[in-house]
C-alpha cells in the first residue's frame, strides 16, 4: 500500500481499488479457517471413536488411523489456496488490485474452506462410526475406507474450484 500513498501524495491517478485486498485477505483467511475447522473436527470425531474401539481391539488402533491421516489433509487444501490467494495480492502502480479481484479470491478461499469443512465433518463422523463398525467387522473396513474417499473427494472438488476462481483474479480491465 505504500506505493498506493506514494501515487496520492505525488497527484497521480490511481488505479486500483483500496477495499479490493480486503475481499482478497478474506478470502485467505477464510480458506485457512473453514479447512482447519474441518480437519480438526475430522480429527477429533475420529479420534473419539479410535480411543472407544482401541480399548476392546487394540490390536486395530494403527489400522483405524486412516480417517485421521484423511482429516488432516483438509488443512493442507486449504493452506495450498491461502498461499495461493495471499501471493496474488499485489498493490502496485504497475498492476492494480481491483474489486474484481478481490471478489475472485474471497469466492476462492470459501469454497475451498467451506468444501474442507463440510468433508471435516463427514470425515469424521463416517470415521468414528467406521473404526467401532470395524472392530465389530472387519468387512466393513473396505466401506468405510470407500466412504472416507468420497467424503474426501467434496474437498478435492472445492480446492480445484478454488484454484479456478483465484486464477481469474488479476483478469480484470479498468473500465
């Protein structure tokens, strides 16, 4: 933004708009957020359900952890779009940032984020019915291992759609 207040003081029109980066850092931050929510809500159920079956089947309990492993990868989904969106925010005299920009990347980081959360949360309750299902039957395990995927997949979706939506920031013409 410094070169933003540099342009002002020296009379230059500037071309930019000075809200446009909120939307864009929002978009990061909600990126980052909703995906960690998910994955630790993903890891917390699962892990509630791995301690309950882990006391009559200990022998199960590394077997189980694949739920877990699942959630967390949602947290990563959602730092690849933060790091994605943060460093294509840039407020210079040469390129402006622009509501539409701004737009691209928040409607990014949601989708990612919000995708994470809602995989988080079926992650984790198909996982922590799953691992106490399995350890009452061990044929269960290849269903629920199914499930968890495309549980997963709902995230996969919302990280190739967020990476879509953050490619077109940067796109805008000046009117």
């Amino acid at each position: 933004m410094e070169g933003v207040s540099r342009q002002l003081l020296e009379g230059e029109r500037w071309k930019g708009d000075v809200t446009g980066p909120f939307f864009g850092f929002m978009g990061a931050a909600a990126a980052l957020i909703f995906a960690c929510f998910g994955a630790a809500y993903g890891t917390a159920k699962s892990g509630v359900g791995i301690a309950s079956m882990g006391v009559m089947r200990p022998e199960l309990v590394m077997k189980s952890i694949v739920p877990v492993v699942m959630a967390g990868v949602l947290g990563i989904y959602g730092l690849i779009i933060a790091v994605i969106i943060s460093t294509g925010i840039t407020q210079t005299a040469d390129k402006a940032y622009y509501l539409f920009d701004g737009y691209a990347h928040l409607a990014s980081g949601l989708s990612c984020g919000l995708a994470g959360l809602a995989a988080g949360m079926a992650i984790g309750i198909v996982g922590d019915a799953g691992v106490r299902a399995n350890a009452q039957q061990p044929k269960l395990f290849v269903g629920m291992i199914l499930i968890l995927i495309f549980a997963e997949a709902l995230a996969l979706y919302g990280l190739i759609v967020g990476i879509i939506l953050s490619s077109k920031a940067g796109t805008a013409v000046p009117q």
